[in-house]
C-alpha cells in the first residue's frame, strides 16, 4: 500500500469514528433532553403544590394561578403547627411503616432461610401456598380481615395497622431466593468453625443478605407510608389515621374548612419525611428498583 | 496430628450408591492425596469425614476418637473449600478468628494464634482487609490460615487450587507441600489432577466409582499401577495400550505379540500372569519407548508435538494401533516419516480381561 492510499485510508477510518461519535453524542443529547422534559413535567404539580401552600387561602378561594406572584404567607404552615392532627398522622405513619417494615424482614428473612436452607415435610407445597398468594388481590381479603381484626377488638390499633401487612409473599420469595443464592460453602465453612444454625444464621448469612433486606425494606416502608385502603378500613377514629387517610379526610372537608392553601401546606408537610428518607437512602433505593426490574 | 480411620464406610444418594463399603486408613502426620476423576466419589468422602455429609453406614475415627456421630464443629478437622468459602463481611482477621471465638478462646491466645498463621502464610498486612479486596492466591492463604488457626488433628483439602491460575497453582502446590513439612500435620488432599497428587502426596489413594483401586505412593502408584484405570488415569500423555497376544518368552519372561505381528519382550515373570490369561492389554508408557533406528517395531509418524523439553510423537503400528512415543526435545522426526522404535521390556505392563495389572519385578 502507498503512503497516499495508507493516508486515504486513515482519513476514511477516522470520519467514520468521528460519524460515529457524532451519532453517539446526539443519541446522548436527546436521550438527556428527554429526561430534562420528564423531569419537568414530573416536578410541576410538586412546585404547584409547594407554591400554593404559599399562598393566602382567600387569595386561592379567587384563583388557583399565578403562584410566583405576591402575596405569599406562611401562615398555611403556622396553622398546621398550631392545630392541624398532621403531627399525629405523621407519627402514625412512621410507627405503621416502621413497625411493619422491621417486622416484615424478620419474617421475610426468617421463612426465606427456612425454605432456603432447611428440609420439613411438605416444603414445596407449603412454600407453593406462600407464592399463590402473590395471586390473590388485596380487596378480596379486606372483608374477612375486618371481622377477624373486629372479632378480637383490635381496629383502632397499631397491632390492627401493622398486623395484616406481615404476610408479604413476594418479602419471602425474594429472601428465600437470595438466600439460595448465598453459597452452601460459607456456611459449611461456618459449621466446621463450630457456630450453631442460629449464629451462622445471625453472623453470617444474614450480614450477607443485606442488599436483599434494603430492597425489601424499602419497599416495605414505601407501600406502607403510601397504603390507603386498610388503614381507611380499621381506623375510624382521627388519632388513629395515618397520614393518606388522614389527608384524605381534610380533603372531604375542604369546602367547609381550611382552604387549599392549608392543604397544599399539608401535603408538602407529609411528603418530607419521605423525601429525608430519600435523600438519606437515595442509593440504596435506586439500587433496590434497578435490582428488581433489570435482571 | 491425628490417624484417621475410615471403617466400612457407605454413601448411598436414594438408591444411588456413590460410595460401597470403604476402609481406607491415614497415620499421622501422612500427607494423603485422595485422586479420581469427576464423579469418584473422593469429595463426598472427604466431607463424610469433615461431617458435612452423613453417612449411611461404616466408622470414622479421627485422633482415636469416633466422630462419625459427631457434629462437624466438633471433630478436629479443618476444612479449605474449592471456593475458599471466606466470610465476605468479615475481615481477614475475623475470618481467621471466628471459628476460635465459637469455642470461646480467650483473646489473647485467638490474637497469639492469628498473628501465627498470619506470619507462617505472609498475610500480616492484610490482616484488616476484607475478603473482595484479596487477589486469589491471597483468598487462599486466608482460608488455609482459617484451618491453621485451629491446630486441628488433620487439614482436610477439597480441590482447593482448582480456582488459581496456572502459576499460582504451582506456587501454591509447593507452598501447601511446605507447610506440610513445617507442621507435620495429617493433610487429606482431594483432587482429580495427577499432577498435584504427583507432587504433594506421600501417599495416593487413586478411587474409582468410589472404590478404592490402589494406595501407594507417587511413584509406585507410578510405575506399578493395580490396575488398567490406575495406569490410564496417571500420566500424561496417558499410558498407550495395544491389544496383545501372549507368546513364549526366553528366560521366564512374557513375551508378546503386537497387532502387526512383532514379537516384543517384556521384564514381566510369566509366571506371575495367569495361566489362562486370554486376551491381554500391554500398557507402554509413551516415555518407555524409544526411537531407534534398530528397534523391532515399524511405525508411520502421524502427528508431531513439540514441548519444548520433549517431543511426542504419535504414530500408526502396522496393524492401524496408535501409540504416543516421547522422543527428544530437539527431535527432528516429522509427521510423514516412517520409523523404527524399541521399548523398554522392564517398563511394560501387561493388564488381563479384568483389568488387573502384571509388572516387571
């Protein structure tokens, strides 16, 4: 080959690289403008609310616009601190989700080592049961729970709140399949260094099983905060509300109450614990959702 | 340091029977490679000691004492797995100590001992590291340190170089042959690769669809295998074997006669070979054979394979037999040529229809 071919050739190979590239870069720009304009649309409403809840109640009794123009208050936030139940609500929800996040990843984690590791009659029937439960609806078991929760007096209590909520099919396939995954060798190995079934259980599978425990954990603590019906059903008293059911309820009474203003400052109130939770475990639960849908 | 004693050991999977009644005994301080292909049954036999596996019937006694009954925790055996099986959470320092934390040590002795076995295998500067920031060889020497801490009756090793890169394998190999000779320590070694039993052993159990088809050292196992899978299974390239025909030898001596018709002396007394011996295999080494011009068997080079240090070359008998014939390094036959060879009567081997092997003196 001649110096001018060989140099043709280069030039030939690198406009190709650099079509290439330049198909590469624009694919990345509009795949990054498409996320910039989702993200817009999905911030909107939230900086709608977030404005609102700025704004004066007789204000917003006119109209709902123009939430970047005067006046603003924060009176809609002195109220709540003065006298709404949203404290309550809150505190509510954060002992629900709480309590039946821990609860939900002992028993999850509990019954995935037992179906994992160990042998007892009817295992497979038993754990096919657990999984059939994945199929059946919530509201289909809304009616035979209510008696049962009312038949021992319990409605109006955390116990009533929490309770139904620990049987969690999918908490236990998905633990029983990590722990499946857990090599048998490790725990051999443990065996051999003379650790009885409940510490190799404690000590080393479960520290091993701790990616497992955070994708279920926060997903336990995500539908319990966000939980409507249940909560709606067993608790009638205000105090006992959690937060959806309780902001729901001052969303019945609008007309005749706070006002939307109120509201807004309510709902931007109840969204913050979440937020902080996600801000603190924002790595966590964006490996939690990429783990669970990206096989 | 323990002798450990396998009495009519049985393994039965269902109906499958994977290991029929076994007794194998290892003394003290023995370095015990146990050898086998896939599926021989070696790694059930070495948990069945370690107690990771029950038995279905038979003894094990390990220091005297019988443990077959005996929780695996509690039979003074330390085990390093094909996956070395370390803690992944825990520091090389805690993986080294859990096990001594379990018996409830006191912490000074479990510091005494880890800073030991951390000297003894060079990991002292990894000591606070965790398992995934260790290179393989690295894993390992942690997990031999993890049974070296526990000054157990014996090392039980189940395939643990099978994970290392060729190097490192043979690096490790001398290493875990040193130990054993610094320590003194019973060591089972469970591997499917001769050349490590070769190396390692003092002594080799060679099994078979779990039973055992000869115990002996390296080079007895070597040069006088019991039987035709013992002789095939070690070696490379393996053993050559040619359907012969017994012929009258000279001077007490079996003689044979190869596919082609040629009349090959061997050093094996006639005597010992059975008098209705019937078809028989000679089994030739492929170093056992020679090229010379003056030799009595005619062969046509089919293939050439050149090592470096030696040359293997593969040719054809007369009678279409394949043969592997070791020649020197700077070997100059070539694939094509025909040759003459000559074997080494006193290295032949000669194996009946029940696969039994007949040797030279």
């Amino acid at each position: 080959m001649s110096l001018s071919s060989a140099r043709s050739a280069s030039g030939t190979a690198s406009r190709v690289r650099a079509g290439r590239m330049d198909s590469h870069q624009f694919g990345d720009r509009l795949l990054l403008g498409l996320v910039i304009l989702l993200a817009i649309l999905w911030t909107v409403p939230l900086v709608w609310v977030l404005g609102l809840s700025f704004k004066p109640n007789d204000v917003l009794m006119h109209s709902t616009g123009g939430i970047l123009s005067a006046p603003f208050t924060l009176k809609n936030y002195a109220d709540i601190l003065a006298s709404s139940n949203v404290f309550t609500w809150i505190l509510n929800s954060i002992i629900v989700s709480g309590g039946q996040t821990v609860l939900t990843l002992v028993v999850c984690s509990l019954a995935g080592y037992g179906f994992a590791r160990t042998e007892f009659p009817f295992k497979g029937v038993i754990f096919a049961l657990v999984l059939a439960g994945l199929a059946v609806p919530e509201q289909a078991i809304v009616i035979p729970l209510f008696k049962m929760f009312a038949d021992i007096n319990l409605h109006n209590t955390y116990a009533a709140l929490i309770l139904p909520r620990l049987a969690v099919p999918f908490g236990v396939f998905l633990m029983t399949q990590y722990f499946r995954a857990v090599p048998r060798e490790i725990e051999e190995a443990a065996l051999l260094d003379n650790a009885s079934r409940l510490k190799i259980f404690l000590v080393v599978v479960l520290p091993l099983s701790i990616p497992a425990q955070a994708t279920l954990g926060i997903y336990t603590f995500l539908a319990s905060w966000n939980d409507y019906l249940w909560p709606l059903i067993s608790a009638s008293k205000p105090e006992m509300f959690t937060l959806t059911v309780g902001l729901a309820s001052t969303q019945m009474n609008f007309a005749q109450s706070e006002g939307i203003g109120f509201l807004m400052a309510q709902a931007i109130f109840a969204g913050l614990p979440i937020l902080i939770l996600y801000l603190f475990f924002q790595r966590h639960i964006v490996t939690a959702v990429a783990g669970t849908t990206v096989r | 340091m323990g002798r450990i004693e396998l009495v009519g050991v049985t393994k039965r999977f269902g109906t499958a029977e994977v290991i029929p009644e076994l007794s194998l005994e290892i003394e003290p301080g023995e370095f015990a490679v146990l050898l086998g292909p896939s599926g021989c049954g070696k790694s059930t036999l070495l948990r069945m000691m370690a107690g990771l596996e029950a038995l279905t019937a038979g003894e094990i006694h390990i220091g005297g004492r019988r443990v077959d009954g005996l929780p695996p925790g509690q039979r003074g055996v330390a085990m390093v797995f094909q996956s070395y099986a370390l803690y992944p959470h825990m520091s090389v320092a805690d993986n080294l100590a859990f096990g001594l934390r379990n018996i409830g040590m006191a912490k000074e002795e479990i510091a005494t001992r880890t800073r030991e076995a951390a000297r003894i295998l060079e990991i002292e500067h990894l000591l606070e590291r965790k398992p995934m920031q260790l290179s393989g060889g690295q894993r390992q020497r942690v997990a031999i340190g993890r049974a070296i801490v526990k000054e157990p009756q014996a090392f039980l090793f189940d395939e643990p170089l099978s994970n290392l890169d060729a190097a490192l394998r043979a690096r490790t190999r001398v290493e875990i042959a040193r130990l054993h000779q610094r320590m003194g320590s019973t060591m089972i070694f469970v591997t499917h690769d001769q050349v490590e039993a070769m190396t390692m052993a003092t002594r080799i159990v060679v099994l078979n669809k779990g039973r055992i088809e000869q115990i002996g050292s390296p080079l007895e196992i070597y040069r006088r295998p019991a039987t035709r899978f013992v002789a095939g299974f070690i070696g490379t390239p393996g053993m050559n074997f040619l359907p012969v025909d017994m012929a009258e030898g000279a001077g007490g001596h079996a003689e044979v006669v190869l596919p082609g018709g040629t009349r090959l002396a061997t050093g094996i007394p006639s005597r010992n070979l059975p008098s209705n011996a019937g078809s028989l295999t000679l089994g030739v080494r492929p170093e056992a054979v020679r090229v010379n011009p003056d030799g009595p068997v005619k062969a046509e080079v089919e293939f050439v394979e050149h090592l470096g240090d030696r040359t293997h070359l593969h040719v054809a008998l007369p009678g279409g037999a394949q043969l592997v014939v070791e020649d020197a390094g700077e070997s100059v036959v070539r694939a094509g040529e025909h040759i003459a060879l000559t074997a080494d009567g006193a290295r032949l081997h000669l194996f009946d229809a029940a696969d039994r092997a007949y040797s030279a003196a």
